[in-house]
C-alpha cells in the first residue's frame, strides 16, 4: 500500500494534464480485469464480471490534482501562471514546482522588506507570484517553457511510520482502489478512475458526471479526500472528522445528499467486519459525489481524511488509509448483500 500511495503521490496528474497518473494506472489494471477503456475525457473505466449480472454497480474516484498553468514569460525570465483547481496560494511561496513534468522552479514573490505593510499584511494574489526558473531573458525561458504548459508541485513524499506526507493526496483513492480492484466482485463492477476531478464547478467532478451517464450503474460507492478539522478546536462547532479515527462515511456534503439506506447498509457492513469508520454529516467542502448523483445513480460515499488539502504538502494517517481500502475491498466482494438488503427495507 505504502508503495503505492507514494507512486501516485509524487507523479505529476494537474487536472487536464493527468497523462502519467493515466499510464500508471492502466499498467496496475493489466491483466486484472475483463475490459479497459479510456473516454475522450481522459477518465479510466475497468469492468470485472461479477459473480452474479443481476445489478450493476459502480465504485469511482479521481485521479488528478490542483495546480498551475502557464499563462506568460516576462522580460526577466520569469514564469507566470494560474490556477488548475484550487490551489491554496496562501501556501505555495518558495515552494518546488515542475513545469511539463522536467522543468524545476521554485515560486517566488517580491522580497518581505521591498513591500508596502498593506502587502505584508494581506494574502498574495496569484498575479503577484511568479515561477523561477533561473533564467536571465524571456528568450532563454522560451527555450524551456511555453504557454499552456502544466505545473506541478514537487514536494517529495514522506513516511513517518504513522502518517503518510506528500502532494495530490486527492489520489488517495486511487490508492485504495488499485488495491481492492484485484477482488473477485459480486456484483459486475465498473472502477472510474475519473479525470478532471479537481475543477471547481458549481459541481466538482467533470469526468466522474460524463462516466456515471454513460455506465448507468445501478450503485455507486464514490471514494473521496475529505478535510480533517481536528487541528483547531472551536467549542461552538463540533468536531466532523480526524486523521486515526477510520474512514469516513459522508451522509451529505455541499453537492449531495447520499441515499440514506445505501449508506445505512455501507456503514453496517464495515461495522460487522469491524473496518474503523467515523460517520459525518457537514464537511466543509464540496466533493464529487455530486457529479454521480445528478446522473441518477443512488450514491454513497466514503473518504480518507487530510490535513492541509491543496496545499503543496498533505497528511493523512495510514491506519485511516487500511480502513479506507478494507471498505473498498469489502464493498466489492458483499455489494449484493449490501445492496439486496436495501431492496428488502423498501419492498
């Protein structure tokens, strides 16, 4: 597992841009299942004949990352960008980056004792920022960078024994599905492996919307990042999720409300095979479970929690990362008994 996560971590995949993240996937599939298929969107779809054709059911998650674009060179040399996704800009400041997957840079801003005390005191702008790559002129830039070209950041990954540090953890689910994938499902199972996740639309999750359409599956499990908030304790709200204490089973977040009974059925099935989760109901942001439910598919959702999402550096707890692939596993190989028992409380 651990090689795995850091694999996915430290390959550069910024949403539209996600050609490496693509290729390693597809190589981990190989030979495990019956079809696979790339869409125009870019998004992964691998078919396992089930033991049982009788429903469809559809387990997805996303496989890019936030991160920049270059946008112009100037006069000096330098590389200015915007954002993929949504960067957290507060954090990117002296840090690595990779343009086109071989050029290094490093994020720079106007010197802290050059700037004016309203400067200080404020968040940067991305205008503001530029990408240094050591060059003298725009024409010697122009020999290694061009407009339109991706960038990554190049964090490096860690491993504490107890934790997991890197970039992209929005690939965590990746992670836990190229470990479950190699189950024998009951169900005939479709795994999306969705490009363009990271896009804030009104709805996040481009590619896992077009994928739900075109499958039709009966059933979706979506597997998701959901920030931690156990950092900053604030007595007027209540705590929603923390690194080492499971999976999380999202009821509803700001794009979706999961269908009740499924999501019944998912938790009692990882509580009886004693897979540690923790159950909310509010988490600050959107995911894209949304995307999947507005294409008619009857949703539940499950996730890892993070520290420090989309920033240059996250965290999540490799415990929380076990359960998280135990309920793949597990969602996998029980979908008809989860699944008919839901059947039988709306009979």
């Amino acid at each position: 597992m651990a090689c795995t996560v850091k694999e996915l971590s430290v390959l550069s995949g910024v949403s539209g841009k996600e050609d490496q993240v693509r290729k390693y996937i597809k190589h981990k599939l190989e030979g495990i299942c019956d079809r696979i298929s790339v869409n125009s969107m870019g998004s992964i779809t691998a078919f396992k004949r089930g033991r049982s054709s009788a429903k469809t059911v559809m387990i997805c998650t996303g496989i890019d990352e936030p991160g920049f674009i270059v946008s112009g060179i100037t006069d000096k040399g330098y590389i200015k960008f915007k954002a993929v996704g949504r960067p957290d800009i507060r954090t990117v400041i002296s840090k690595r980056v990779l343009i086109d997957y071989r050029i290094s840079g490093v994020i720079g801003m106007k010197a802290i004792h050059l700037q004016k005390k309203s400067e200080r005191e404020a968040a940067p702008e991305i205008s503001s920022l530029y990408i240094d790559i050591g060059c003298k002129s725009k024409a010697e830039a122009e020999k290694l960078v061009k407009l339109g070209d991706y960038i990554s950041f190049d964090s490096g990954f860690y491993d504490n024994g107890s934790v997991y540090m890197g970039k992209a953890f929005s690939r965590l689910g990746t992670a836990a599905l190229l470990e479950a994938v190699q189950c024998t499902p009951a169900y005939d199972t479709y795994f999306v492996f969705a490009a363009q996740c990271c896009i804030p639309n009104s709805i996040p999750g481009r590619g896992l919307k077009t994928a739900a359409a075109a499958l039709k599956a009966n059933y979706a499990l979506i597997i998701d990042t959901v920030s931690a908030d156990d950092v900053y304790s604030e007595k007027k709200r209540p705590l929603i999720c923390s690194l080492g204490s499971g999976a999380a089973i999202e009821y509803m977040d700001k794009t979706c409300i999961h269908d009740v009974l499924f999501t019944d059925s998912v938790s009692a099935a990882a509580e009886r095979c004693g897979i540690k989760i923790q159950k909310i109901t509010a988490p600050a942001e959107q995911s894209i479970s949304g995307a999947v439910s507005s294409a008619s598919v009857i949703t539940a959702a499950a996730a890892i929690p993070c520290r420090y999402m989309n920033a240059p550096m996250n965290m999540a707890n490799k415990k929380d990362m076990d359960a998280l692939t135990q309920l793949c596993r597990l969602f996998i190989q029980e979908s008809d008994v989860i699944v008919d028992g839901i059947a039988q409380k709306t009979d």
